[in-house]
C-alpha cells in the first residue's frame, strides 16, 4: 500500500515559519526598504510598475506570476533580471526566518513524530509539499527518513548540488 501526502505552507507554521501572508508584509517592507538595490537599468517606467505591484500586493506568489506574465509578453531582459532578484530576495527571508526560528525548530520537531510511525507502516511515502522551506526536510532528517528531493538527476537527489 502506498501513501501520499500533501504539505501545505502551513505545515512549517507551527515552527515559526510565517504563512504567506505574513510573509508577503514581510517581503513588501524589506523590498520597499532596498529598492535602490534593485538593477532597473534607468527604466524608470519599470521601476514605478514595479514598485506600484509591491507596494499593493497581497500574495507575494501572485505578484511574481504578474511579472513572469509581463516577461512572457515583452522578453525583457532587465524584467528578468527583477524577477530573479525578487525571488533571491524571498528565499534570503525565508533563510533568515529558518535561522531565527532554529532553538524554537528544534523543540517543537519532536512534535513531528507522527511521520515516522507513518515512514515505519507504509516505508515509501510521496510527499508534495507547497512550502517554499526547507522545514519539512530537516523532520524527515531528525527521525532518520531517507528521501529524495526529485530536484536533481542524480542517485543521490538531496541537497549535495
């Protein structure tokens, strides 16, 4: 018998992680604070669009599908450039919230003990997570669950790339 579960982003929620509406106040701050930092290349008018979808998003993922969108219908190359550092600006917060939450992480993980006995009944379970962290992997790492991330061709698909 095989079993499947599906993780949503608030599985990392009860380690400190924030839901992705926390986590879009969090991104809109930071990114209004560094804007300066961004590559617009003197396109101001890119740089007002930009900014005006920061400043109104509400989730950070639907704010990245309009710009890929926008991408997808121009091919800038300096829209491109925005994307990626957006995104490089998302998992640098996200890494910094990992960080902050590691004593309070490695109290509550014991919590998550109920993926071991299912590890022990079923031994191969598929996993599809919709966290954008990489909580759910140090669970699996704690109870000693081996497992591949699919991200990598390789034999061993964990984080060794």
């Amino acid at each position: 018998m095989k079993l499947g579960l599906l993780i949503g982003a608030g599985a990392s929620y009860e380690v400190g992680m924030p839901l992705v509406n926390e986590l879009t106040n969090i991104v809109k701050v930071n990114i209004l604070k560094r804007i300066h930092l961004f590559d617009f290349k003197d396109d101001k008018n890119l740089k007002e669009i930009f900014i005006f979808k920061v400043k109104n998003m509400t989730n950070y993922e639907v704010a990245i599908g309009e710009l890929e969108n926008m991408y997808l219908e121009n091919h800038s190359d300096i829209l491109h450039g925005i994307i990626i550092q957006f995104i490089e600006c998302i998992q640098l917060l996200l890494l910094e919230d990992q960080i902050r939450i590691k004593m309070f992480f490695s109290e509550k993980i014991k919590d998550y003990y109920g993926i071991r006995i299912l590890y022990e009944k079923y031994k191969n379970i598929n996993i599809f997570s919709l966290n954008h962290d990489i909580v759910f992997e140090e669970i699996l790492r704690y109870f000693d669950i081996p497992y591949k991330d699919w991200f990598y061709k390789s034999e061993n698909n964990n984080y060794n790339n």
